[in-house]
C-alpha cells in the first residue's frame, strides 16, 4: 500500500468539512433551545425533614420551588417508607411568581399502612401550564426523615 492511498481526497475532505459543520449547527442550536425547553421549572427541591401526624396517616411535606412567573404548576408527592410498606400522596396547586417560593403538601395514605418516624423517600412532580398549555413537566427524589409534630 502506497503513501499517497491514505492521503484524505477532495471528496474525503468535503464530508468531513460537513459533518463537522452539520455537528456545530446542532451544538448551537442545543444552546439556544435547551435554556428555552428547562426554563419553565428552574429550581426545586423537597426538605430533608417531613412531619408525621394523625397517627401516621398523614404527613407534611416542603420545599422550594421556582417557575416562570404568571403560569400555573400542579406539585404532587409521594412519600413512602420501606419499613412500614406505608405510601401516602397528595398535590398541591401554585400560582408561580418567577421567583423562590416554599410549598407544602399533605399527603395522605391510602392504605392500612401508616408511617413511623425514621427514613423515607418522598417524590415530587412538577407539570407547569400556561393558558392551558403544559409548558413543563419535572420529577425530584428524595431521601426525608419523618419527626412527630
């Protein structure tokens, strides 16, 4: 095999000079819409610590969260706790100001299970609207201690 055989062609070139333009378009196109797609829920968390009551069968849960002022988010959570096999939900609905706000949701069991204090995990799911139109949707986990109020 010759030298001159893995020396790249005019065509060879061209390709690459394509893919490497191809490659730069969708990079700046990523940079312009992705801020766009994931900034209508911009910052949300759930706190580390959830209060138990009514015997367990209820619990409140908070956090912060932050979305695109003016539109509508539907929060809902769910605890649950491997030891007990206890689950609980509920939602909650926030007006979003564009800025930080806390929330706070009872959530609720649904079966004979009730909670103890000790570890669970909690979920929260985040669906943003405006003018009827889903604007965003986001899903959180973390690990809670449960406390007695």
């Amino acid at each position: 095999m010759s030298t001159t055989s893995l020396q790249p062609t005019k065509r060879h070139k061209r390709q690459t000079i394509g893919l490497v333009s191809a490659a730069l378009a969708l990079s700046l196109v990523g940079v312009f819409i992705a801020p766009m797609a994931f900034t209508r829920v911009v910052s949300n968390t759930i706190g580390p610590v959830a209060i138990v009551a009514d015997n367990g069968r209820h619990i409140l849960v908070t956090g912060p969260i932050e979305c695109t002022e003016g539109e509508r988010s539907e929060l809902r959570v769910t605890v649950t706790q491997r030891s007990t096999g206890a689950v609980a939900e509920g939602r909650a609905f926030i007006i979003c100001t564009g800025n930080l706000q806390q929330w706070e949701v009872v959530v609720a069991t649904g079966g004979k299970e009730t909670f103890q204090e000790g570890p669970a995990t909690a979920v929260g799911l985040a669906r943003t609207t405006a003018h009827g139109d889903t604007t965003d949707a986001h899903q959180w986990l973390v690990n809670v201690t449960l406390v007695k109020e």
